[in-house]
C-alpha cells in the first residue's frame, strides 16, 4: 500500500461519539455517520453537509459492493478518490 493511502487509513475521525481510524470503520460506522450529517442538514451553512453526507453514504455502499469488512479493506484508488469528499483529508 503506497504512503498517501496508509496515511489516509490512519486519519482519525470523531465518529459515534469517539476518535477512531479511518481505516478501521466498517460499513455500518459509515451509514450511521451519513445518517447522522443527513439529519443535521437544513438552510444556510449547514446545506454544505449535505455532500458529505452523501460521501458517506457512498463509502457504505462501496464497502457493501465490495465485501469489506472494514476501509482499510478497500481498494487503494477508491479509498484515495473517497477521502477529500469525506472531509478525512482535505479537499484540493
């Protein structure tokens, strides 16, 4: 696994209430994080969530369509093409 993705599983991220690894989330960590910026989308500011919600929604799907267990069980391109929608590495 190259360096930029290994340093992109090792992002942590505040998700279900602690800081976790990218890396180590599963598929349902994934939903729940989409479900949980989906609802806290509405007018003004707050409609930026939205496309990173969806992010996340698409990472569970991947996941699912790949059989992984976890991120870290992903292919490297999707995992690299993920990250900057996800807000886990900066976008740009």
């Amino acid at each position: 696994m190259s360096p930029p993705v290994r340093d992109i599983l090792e992002q942590q991220v505040f998700i279900g209430g602690a800081h976790r690894t990218f890396g180590s989330l599963s598929a349902a960590d994934a939903r729940a994080h989409a479900d949980a910026l989906r609802a806290a989308v509405g007018w003004g500011p707050t409609a930026r969530v939205a496309p990173v919600a969806q992010a996340w929604r698409e990472l569970s799907l991947a996941m699912d369509r790949a059989g992984a267990g976890v991120v870290a069980d992903l292919e490297p391109d999707v995992i690299g093409e993920l990250a900057p929608r996800l807000w886990v590495t900066l976008p740009g």
